[in-house]
C-alpha cells in the first residue's frame, strides 16, 4: 500500500511518541524531531508507511546509540500477556470452538501497538481480548481460514508486536504445529517482535522461529533475507498478523490471511469495514 496524505499525520505522532518515550533530553528530541520531519518530507508516496517508519526509527536508534530503544517496553508487553495466557488458554480448551476462540484472542491482542496509537491502558488491553472470545468474525472468511490451514503442507506465520506474540502462541497451539514457521522481524523496529520475544513467549519450543532479516515494521519483501523470500515463495499458506504486514503485502498474489484490529480510516476503507473491527480476510 502507498503512504496517503492522510498517513502523515499519523507518521508524525509515531515518531513524536517514539522521541518522547526513549529520549530524555529537550535538545535532542527537537533534534530528532526535525530529522524525522526531513524524512517524512522527501518521501516518495509510493513507499508503504513502514517504510516511512523504518527510516525514522533508524535516526532515533543512530541518535540514541541503542539497538533497541523499546526492550524494556516489549519486556513488560510480553510479561503482561503472559500473566493473562494461562487464564485465557483455560478459556479457549473450555470453549465450543477452541479453534475459533483462540483466533480471536490472537486477533484481539493486536491492541497491544505502539505504532499508531499511543498505548492502551492494562485494563481497557484486558477488557478487549477477554471480551474478544465472544466478537464476530466473518463467518465465511473463518471457514476458509480453517479450511486452508486443513490442507496446506506449509505455513509460514508473520508476528506482529511483542505481547501480541504470547497470544499467537494460543492460537499457533491449535494448529499442526509441525507444518508452522513463525517468522520475527530480523532488527528492532517499534516494539515488533524479534527472536527474543518469540523466545521469552515459549514459541522457539513449539514452532520453528526464523527472523526476516528487516528492520522494517512489516514485511517488505525486498528488505527481507534471501533465507526468508525462499520461505515466502514456497509455502502453501501465510498468516499475517496486523497492520504492517497488511500495508506492505496487500495486493500480493499469494493466499495470505491477514489477521488485525483495524484501527486506521484508510485500511477500514480498503476492507470495507469499520474502525476495531476484527478481520480474517485472504483477498486472493
């Protein structure tokens, strides 16, 4: 998808809320500000906006000096959902349709973002995935889903952000595990996950992890490791978890499932849908 006029806006905040989250000092936040404001202004409008978000969490990493300017913010993500999963895994194996249920609560944690909003509070994070066991999903779009996952020999799983991922793994739980890769951003970018957030969720146990190559907040095949198109291109089916990965494979012909809360005006346009919506949607 291209950056809009309207992403703008919303590119500015991320990158306001990033300096004001990560960098103390008065002097270099402006600093950072009016660099990440050089970004934004020599774009090119066909670029997806992670990418946008790449080059402006690139001068906040270079200006810091740090790797990964959200560790302690992804650290307490992961340590706050994996206070929640045994109680919700209880729910899903008590539920009429574990399978159902524990897609919901995957999709349902994709509110725990901090790139296009700043973050929710613990108990209204809580109160959305507890109540998403009950949320309607597309009917049809689910039986595909289930359908799909039935007959492929492959999968490839893109994540989302850390916290995000410990719910992943209830969902992942349901699946045939065996035929599963879950894929990690390859760097930091925002608070996506990375290898060591699959890892602090139990993930590597269960599934086999492999990172992207990319520091981009989605996936954008051409920044991703030659290791990771290979996979791309050969799997049956791909599950891709929120917004990034949404903006940056759109529209390619493969049979991707895109799982998200849709959270931004011109993707609910898209899909045709509404603002928190929870979609299962595969375009192809």
């Amino acid at each position: 998808m291209n950056t809009h006029l309207e992403c703008f806006p919303c590119l500015m905040q991320q990158a306001v809320d990033a300096i004001l989250q990560t960098v103390v000092d008065a002097e270099t936040q402006t600093d950072i500000l009016h660099e990440s404001l050089d970004v934004l202004r020599r774009t090119d409008p066909r670029e997806s906006p992670p990418m946008m978000a790449q080059k402006i969490q690139r001068i906040l990493r270079s200006r810091l000096g740090v790797q990964d300017p959200y560790r302690k913010i992804k650290d307490n993500s992961n340590e706050f959902a994996l206070k929640l999963y045994h109680k919700l895994k209880r729910k899903t194996l008590a539920s009429n349709d574990p399978f159902g249920t524990a897609v919901r609560f995957a999709i349902a944690a994709n509110i725990i973002d901090y790139g296009p909003k700043r973050r929710l509070s613990d108990e209204a994070m809580i109160e959305t995935i507890e109540q998403a066991q009950n949320a309607p999903l597309d009917a049809k779009a689910l039986q595909k889903f289930r359908d799909k996952i039935e007959t492929a020999k492959s999968i490839l799983y893109l994540t989302d952000n850390a916290g995000e991922i410990v719910f992943d793994r209830l969902f992942i739980e349901q699946l045939p595990t065996q035929k599963v890769t879950l894929a990690v951003r390859g760097a930091p970018a925002i608070n996506d996950a990375t290898i060591a957030d699959a890892r602090a969720a139990g993930l590597t146990e269960i599934v086999r992890v492999i990172d992207n190559g990319s520091d981009v907040p989605g996936t954008s095949l051409e920044e991703c490791s030659t290791d990771f198109q290979r996979l791309f291109n050969t799997a049956d089916m791909i599950i891709a978890k929120g917004q990034g990965n949404l903006e940056t494979l759109y529209g390619i012909p493969k049979p991707i499932f895109f799982l998200l809360i849709v959270k931004c005006p011109l993707i609910a346009r898209e899909l045709k849908c509404n603002i928190g919506d929870m979609i299962v949607r595969c375009p192809t």
